[in-house]
C-alpha cells in the first residue's frame, strides 16, 4: 500500500521539475539583461561567464549570440510608449545608434523566427538604408508598402525589432547605455 503514494510523490516530483525546467530555459532569461528604453539586451550572451540559464537557453539551439568582442544584440518588444508590437499598427524606428562598424535591423516573430512574408525583406544593413539630412536612420514598418525605407509587417499579431551591432565598443559595458542614445521606436498609427 505504501508503493502507491511513494510513486505518486516521486511523478508529481519528476513532473514538476520538468516543468520548471523547461520554463527556466523556454525564454530568454530574467538574469543578466539589460533595459535600456523600449530595448533589452543580455550583453554576456556571448561571454565566457555567461550564468548557466542562458547557457541552457542557447543549448537549446536557438540562436547564437555574438560573441563579447563581436558585438551586441537588442531585442524591442514594445514600442516607446510601452505598449506591445503589433503587426496592425505601423511603426517608426528613427533616430542614431550607438558606435559600431557595422548593424543590421531586422524583425521576426516573438520566438526569433524569420517571419514568412510576401516580400522577402526582413531587415536593413547601414548600408542599405537611405539617411536623413543629419544621417540618422528612418525606417517605417508597415503592412503596405511606404516610401522610403519600409519593412514589411504580416497581416497580424506579435513581432519582435532585432538590432545588432557589430564591433561595437559598447559591448562589454552595455547597461549604461542611454535610451536616446539608440534608435526611437514609435507608433504612427493601427488599423
């Protein structure tokens, strides 16, 4: 009779710390990031003392970081005002960033997906946007197209902003960035 309640004891104990397993590396750890404005970023990602969380998580296959002498990656979920990315509502990203040699800005779906769109455009390099008067970057997200520097958006739902920097040397000091000292996301409109 007592083989009944220990093994029920020893699921419930399995169980449980399966599932708290898996949601300590389902997500980008709590540990180690950086919020800087509508930006978040773990800058030791790719560092060799990188806390085991992230390690698991990027175990889990991901995406690789760059390395701590590489670069930087930050990651918009929200725009300015705080509210979520919606692929309904149109967006502006404007304004500089911060010193590197080389960046990308790219979108993808809130698990760091490339999205599948009807246009196969999902970012911008430095060198391929067309710059302001002051050489600050615009780039309007949109569902239809825009003039100018324009991304494509789906038809609906959650999308993330990924900004890398490369070789830049902000890396390894990352959390005393400034929110105006990276690019401004704003919400034009939603339909």
């Amino acid at each position: 009779m007592r083989a009944l309640p220990l093994a029920y004891v020893i699921a419930l104990g399995a169980g449980l710390g399966l599932a708290s397993a898996h949601y300590a590396v389902a997500e980008r750890p709590w540990f180690g990031r950086a919020q800087i404005g509508a930006w978040t970023t773990w800058p030791k990602s790719g560092a060799r003392d990188i806390d085991p969380y992230m390690r698991a998580y990027l175990a889990r296959g991901v995406h690789l970081p760059l390395g701590a002498g590489e670069g930087l990656e930050l990651v918009a979920e929200q725009d300015e005002g705080g509210r979520g990315l919606d692929a309904r509502c149109r967006y502006r990203v404007s304004g500089a960033t911060p010193p590197a040699r080389g960046w990308s800005l790219g979108i993808t779906d809130p698990a760091a997906r490339p999205l599948a769109l009807a246009v196969e455009r999902t970012s911008f390099t430095d060198a391929e946007i067309v710059r302001g008067e002051r050489g600050e970057m615009r780039i309007v997200l949109a569902t239809t197209p825009e003039a100018g520097n324009w991304l494509p958006l789906p038809a609906g739902g959650r999308f993330q902003i990924r900004l890398r920097l490369y070789d830049a040397p902000i890396s390894s000091h990352a959390g005393e960035l400034r929110p105006d000292a990276l690019p401004r996301i704003a919400r034009i409109d939603c339909r």
